[in-house]
C-alpha cells in the first residue's frame, strides 16, 4: 500500500482588491508545506501577492445530483434583474 | 511540452444511447465537461489515459534536457534551462492534478509510469548527444508541441483545459529560447554549425512522429475527435508544424534531413518523404535507445525519495496529535 | 588584495551553491521539490552573475561573468567549503542550504548600506531570497529531524557530516577584510549571533543536537578545495573550454 501524500487546492489573489482565485493544486503533508509549495509552483511567474491553501478533503461541493433543482429555480424570477423594469428615457441613466 | 497523439485510447464504453446522446449534445454546444459531472465511462478512461500520459511525458521530459544543466556553456544559458526544466516539471504537476480530479491519485499513476504499464511521448527516449541538442528540443519539440497543446485549451474536459491554458502560457518562452540557442550555433563557428546541423538530422524525424501516426491508422482517434479531447487530427497537426518549421530552419541555414520535403502549391504545403512507423513504434513500445535508462533514472529517484515522503507524513501525524493534545 | 576578489569569494559561493542544488533538477523526492530547488538554484546562480559581472567591472581587465565562471580551475576557485560540498542525499541538501541562508540573510541585511551601489542592490534582493531558503529547508530540516527513525538518523549524519564547515563562514580573507575596510563588505565575523539564532531554533524543533565541532576544516578562499570541485568544474566547464573564443 503506497501512502498517498494529501491534495490541497490554491487560491492566489493577483493584487490587492482582488479576490483569490483558485489556480490548481499541490501535493503536501502539511500545511507548511503546502503554502511552499504553492509558492514555488504558482508564482514563479509574478501571479500574486497572497496564497491560500485548502486541503481538497475539506472542500464541500453541491452535488451535480441536484443541479436542476438548486439552480434551474432562479431562472424565472426575471425581476430580480434591473431590465425587468421599464423606465422613461428622459429620466435618465438608472 | 510534449503532447503526443494519444496512444492505445479506449474509447468504448456501455452506457444507453439515450445517456450518450445527451453527453454529446452538451459537448457539441461546446459546453465544458466538469469532473463531478456524469460522463460516458468511455470519456473519463480516455481522459486518464491521455492526461496520464501527456503528464509522464512533461515528468521523463525533464530527463533529456536535464543532461545539460551541469554543463550549460553560459550563465545566461544556464539559468535559463534550468527554468526550462522547471516548468516541464511544472506541467507534469498540472497535468497529473487535472488527472486526479477523475479519481486516479498521482501515486497510482506514478506507479504505471515506472512499471512500464503507462507511456509517454516517444520523443525522450532519445538521447541528448550535444548542447545543440537542447536548442533543436526547445525550437522543435517544444514547437511541435505548442501545435498540438493550444488546441487542447479548448478540450472539453474543464480541468484539462485549463491546465493547458497555464501551460501554454508558460510554454511560450521555451520554443523561442530554443530558436534562439540554435541562432546562435548556426551563425557561429564552424565547429558550432556542424554540432547543430547534426543535433537536426537525429531529431527531425522523431520530432514529425510526435505527431502519430498518420489519420488512417490511428485508431480511437474518431471518437476522442466527437468527444472534443482532441480538435485535430494527426496529420493535419504534422502538416502545420512542417510548414513552419521549414522557413525557420531555412533562415538558419540548415537543411532538413529528408530529401523529398518540397513545396506542393495544390495543397498549399510542403510533401515530406515516408516516416519510418517501425521505428516510432518500437520505441513508443519501450525499445527507444533510452528507454530503460529514463523510467530507471525516474524509478531511483521515487524510490530514494520515498524516505522524505514518509518523514513528511509521519512529522505532519505529530503536528495533528500535538495540535489536538493542546486543545 | 583588491576589492573585487571578495566580490569572487562571495560569487563562487552562490554559483558553487547553485550548481551543486541544481543538479536536482528531475531527481527530487517529490515533484513539488522539483520546482522548489530550481527556484533556490536560480536566486544563487542569479546572484552569482551580477557579483561576477561587478567584480570584472572593478578588476578592469575585461573579463565578463562567464570568463571568470568558466575560465577558471579548482585552485582559482575561492569558495568556502560548505558550499561545494556534494548533494549526497535530501537531508544533506536541506542542511547545507539552510547553514548558508542562515549565514547570507543577515550578512545581505547588513550588505544593504555597502558603499558599492551593485552590491547595495544585490544586497536588496538575495536577502530576501536567503529569507525563503532559510524557511524552505529550515521546514524540511525540522520534518526530517522529528520524521521517522530513518529521517532523523540521516538528519543527524548531516548534521556530523557539514558542521565542519560551518565556522568557515565566519572568516574573512585577506580580500574580505579589504573589502570590509571600504565599506563594500560587512565583516563577516558578525553575523555569529543571527546564525546561531536560526540553527538553535530549528535544531531544537527538529530535535537535534547542536553539534559540537572540535575542529572546523577550512582552506576554500584559498584556493585548498576538497576533490569533489575538480569533477563539478571540468563537467561545469568542459563544452565552454572546449570552444575557445566561441559565443553562446
């Protein structure tokens, strides 16, 4: 049985202002490890000024399962978008 | 670098018609493909195959090169292969990741690579007999792969896709720096020329194999096409390099080893003379003149390191105790 | 002795360093660390080419950096010890990287008001490049050392195998003391104290003994090398030398 060193996902955020943004992953034992390790294979290339790291373990997903029914509801409820609503031209930008 | 024409996909796969026909629906909307999505079992094992192999390719990749580094003849040059190098390492941690996202762990796949059961791009079991060697890999091998990988930011698969893009990205620099090495062999001494006209006539023809075989033979490669894995063939891939290739080797002076290369105006291409299969197939089968020596020098230095992976997991276990103990 | 032959000193020691680290390149124990110790090679031997191209500059005599880098034999090589040392295995590499960041950091801190402005800037740069080498082996130094059985003892036989090249660090040759003297320099003596620091909380996380070293070997800065240089040279230097003249 080979021992399986864990994954982690990395976040990096490119400047600040900006969010962290998921750019792959790496392979580490601990969590020391694995914020080197994301900085040696994600940033060599000036991609960011902060990393995170997220053991893919922990990483609750939605299930693929119940797509159709978390996000098909929203589809119908075109008011909640500012085109629903028709305004006057003269009144201007809105 | 480095991705070959798939080899030996699998493509079968059982699931209903009706199953199918919605699986190909979505990818001829050009939608992508996510890890946790259901899929053709056929899809997913074609996948693993083929990120498996590009990623063993990118990891032996390493190896040829790598001969240089110590004996790179500048310190400019130096720190550039030596970055070269790195990246190839690089692609081979995405690629392998975009395969774990498919249920394969890297130790599984790093297992089928040193016991022979996995391949890899034929192209690195040859040997780098010369330090034009490394100029010739990075302006051929890296061009012909460049051809094959920017169509493959486009493949349906998500994960894939995506650590192609970065690849691509990275990968820009590597077939310019190996034009430029070869720029500066062909217009210096005499002795330098010969070492880079020779470095062409061994790599020339195993660079046009990286391509596959011709369309006619390759099989599975019909449906990897309808699936979005692959968005060209074979040979129009193969065509597309030589045309390019051939005025840059013409600016440098060098001639092509292969006396039937011609410009055919009907086609709008160059003609190239036969490619020798035997020999593309003995070594993608493991009888390339390097073969042995690079899944020994893979195996000798997963095998050494297996010391500092476990020192690793065991030392994360105390930290996890510790932590816990102090809580 | 001239200013410019301390500039070599230091030079040899980050190439030498590189060299040795970069023959890692795709025979890492982890692919993670194929990308780590290249990343290491690159700040040394980037160091390297701007002292280099610095010391030529100031020896007037035309030679450029990979003159002096190629050019050269075991002899004319000023390197400590520590740095030629052979890789051996990862507990060796990690060890020896984190003796010579420990000792870099605070000698480039100090380097950052030097009278000469290339090495002010050198000074910016390679101290926080030694700030990350002394963190990514001082980790792994500290896994090692509490790891398994077989870790610690290879950690431990690096430790026995390397502190006798420690305190080499700490001289300064007639060309450093020059150097010293006109503020190109610090005096290398003085960061003792900062060195120790590093080591004695790392060891005591990775549960290793300070060693004590009853005589510390020594001879690099002239020129009296240990026989592994001679080989890394000729293979360093063997196709430069081989085309006399030739560009690249």
């Amino acid at each position: 049985m080979v021992q399986t060193t864990p994954l982690w996902e990395v976040f990096i955020r490119p400047r600040n202002g900006l969010s962290h943004k998921h750019v792959g992953s790496i392979h580490a034992a601990d969590e020391v490890l694995a914020l080197q390790a994301a900085r040696d294979v994600y940033t060599r290339r000036g991609e960011g000024n902060s990393i995170w790291v997220v053991r893919s373990a922990d990483i609750h997903a939605s299930d693929p399962d119940q797509a159709a029914e978390n996000f098909e509801p929203t589809a119908d409820k075109i008011y909640r978008h500012p085109t629903f609503y028709e305004i006057p031209e003269e009144v201007g930008h809105m | 670098m480095y991705s070959q024409g798939l080899i030996g996909a699998d493509g079968r796969t059982t699931e209903s018609e009706e199953f199918l026909a919605r699986f190909q629906a979505r990818i001829d909307a050009e939608e992508k493909i996510e890890p946790t999505d259901a899929m053709p079992e056929g899809y997913r094992r074609t996948l693993v195959r083929q990120i498996g192999q590009h990623a063993h390719s990118e990891i032996v990749g390493m190896l040829p090169e790598g001969n240089w580094i110590t004996r790179a003849p500048s310190l400019r040059r130096k720190a550039a292969l030596l970055a070269k190098v790195q990246d190839e390492g690089g692609h081979g941690l995405y690629l392998y990741c975009a395969a774990e996202t498919l249920g394969v762990s890297r130790e599984e796949m790093t297992e089928e690579l040193l016991s022979g059961k996995a391949k890899y791009s034929s192209i690195f079991n040859y040997p780098t007999l010369s330090w034009a060697d490394i100029g010739i890999i990075g302006w051929l091998v890296d061009g012909a792969a460049i051809m094959n990988q920017i169509p493959l930011c486009r493949c349906s698969f998500g994960p894939y896709a995506r650590a192609m893009i970065r690849v691509c990205k990275e990968e820009s620099f590597h077939q310019r720096q190996g034009y430029e090495l070869c720029m500066s062999l062909a217009f210096g001494t005499p002795e330098q020329k010969a070492m880079v006209q020779d470095a062409l006539n061994r790599w020339w023809w195993p660079s046009i194999m990286m391509f596959g075989p011709h369309d006619a033979d390759s099989q599975h490669s019909d449906q990897s096409m309808a699936w979005k894995i692959k968005r060209f063939s074979n040979d129009e891939l193969r065509q597309k390099f030589i045309d390019a290739t051939v005025p840059q080797a013409e600016y440098l002076g060098l001639t092509l080893p292969d006396p039937d290369l011609k410009w055919n105006e009907e086609k709008g291409g160059y003609d190239h003379g036969p490619i020798d299969w035997s020999e593309f197939w003995r070594v993608v089968k493991g009888q390339g003149p390097m073969a042995r020596d690079r899944i020994k020098a893979r195996k000798k230095a997963w095998d050494d390191g297996a010391w500092v992976r476990e020192a690793a997991l065991a030392h994360a276990e105390k930290r996890r105790a510790r932590k816990m103990a102090a809580e | 002795m001239a200013v410019w032959e301390a500039l070599i000193e230091l030079a040899d020691d980050h190439l030498v360093l590189g060299h040795r680290v970069s023959e890692w390149c795709g025979h890492a124990p982890m692919l993670e660390e194929d990308l780590a110790m290249p990343n290491m090679a690159l700040d040394m031997i980037g160091t390297s080419r701007t002292l280099y191209c610095r010391a030529g500059e100031l020896e007037g005599k035309g030679r450029d950096e990979d003159a002096i880098a190629y050019l050269r034999n075991e002899r004319e090589y000023r390197n400590c010890l520590l740095v030629e040392r052979p890789n051996e295995d990862f507990a060796h590499t990690m060890l020896r990287q984190l003796y010579f960041a420990a000792f870099m950091k605070p000698f480039w801190d100090a380097a950052l008001v030097s009278s000469d402005e290339v090495v002010r800037g050198v000074a910016g740069k390679a101290g926080k490049e030694m700030a990350y080498h002394i963190r990514h082996a001082g980790e792994w130094v500290i896994r090692l050392g509490d790891g398994t059985e077989e870790s610690a003892r290879r950690m431990r036989e690096a430790v026995d195998a390397l502190s006798i090249y420690v305190d080499e660090l700490f001289d300064s040759s007639d060309a450093a003391q020059d150097a010293e003297a006109a503020g190109v320099l610090p005096k290398r003596s003085e960061m003792r104290a900062a060195f120790d620091k590093v080591i004695e909380d790392v060891f005591a996380e990775a549960l290793l003994e300070l060693p004590e070293v009853p005589f510390g070997q020594r001879g690099g800065r002239s020129g009296q090398h240990g026989e592994g240089l001679g080989h890394m040279l000729a293979e360093m230097q063997s196709l430069h030398r081989a085309h006399p003249g030739a560009t690249w």
